[in-house]
C-alpha cells in the first residue's frame, strides 16, 4: 500500500512539473499534523495560503515536506527541524523552512501562551488550468505519504 501511495504521489509531482510549461497555477496547502489544530497552544495569526516561492516555481519544483516547529511562549519559530520530504529537488525543504519562519503565531483562544512544538507539513503543487483547479490538486496530494522509500 505504501509502495502505492508512494508511486501514485510521484507520478503527481512528474504530471504536474511536465505541466509547467503550459500553465503558471500553483498552491501551497498548510496541514497541522500534531498536535491536532484544536489541542494545540499556538494558532497562525493568519490562514492565508503561503506564495509559492518564485525559485521553486521556475525550476518546476513540487513536493511535500514535513517539520517540527518550535513555537516559544513568546509566539515566535524558534526552530525548524526537516523530518521527511518527497521532492523533485531538494531545494523545496529549504524554501519549506523561509515559508514557516514567516508564520504569525498566536495562542487559541483557550490556552495559555506556552513553549511548544508542532508537527507541520507543506505540500507544494502546480498545474491545473485555474487557481481552483491547483488547489484541489494539492488538496489531494496531502492525502499522499510524504516520507520517502527508504527500501527502493
């Protein structure tokens, strides 16, 4: 099934980065992974799709990345640490990282501002001829694995 799962989001990054040419669409869906949104301590100031970085977009790179976020009890990224990626170059986790330290953090509206960590992933995804269309394409790849292989 991981095998599947794995061929399936590859074949996603392939289509979508041979669809560049013919198309400039691209989305940025941000997933709360741990702890679940409503547990958590700290909330984004803002739910607004991040840019995609202009880099990533040039070179027709797309992807997700998985990362542990340090959120202190002040509100601010303290530190990123990568825990997986599946990418068509490694420049996304980089670009992944710039995009998380820009978050605006605030506590919900029930917790105390605290230290804490979360679990976040970014998926990165082009092509698609509409900005609707884009989105529900990367919507769909978060449903994917974004851990790679390691027994390939």
């Amino acid at each position: 099934m991981f095998n599947m799962q794995k061929t399936m989001l590859i074949s996603i990054l392939v289509f979508s980065t041979s669809l560049f040419a013919n198309t400039q669409y691209a989305d940025i869906q941000v997933t709360q992974i741990s702890p679940v949104p409503e547990q958590a301590i700290w909330q984004r100031s803002t739910h607004v799709s991040p840019k995609y970085p202009v880099k990533l977009a040039m070179n027709g790179v797309v992807g997700c990345a998985v990362y542990n976020v340090a959120i202190s009890e002040q509100g601010k990224t303290q530190a990123i640490k990568l825990i997986s990626q599946v990418s068509t170059k490694n420049s996304l986790a980089k670009e992944g990282r710039k995009i998380i330290k820009k978050f605006a953090w605030q506590p919900q509206p029930d917790q105390i501002a605290k230290a804490s960590e979360q679990v976040i992933r970014l998926d990165f995804c082009m092509g698609g001829d509409s900005l609707e269309a884009s989105e529900a394409r990367c919507k769909q790849q978060t449903q994917f694995s974004c851990q790679k292989d390691t027994n390939s």
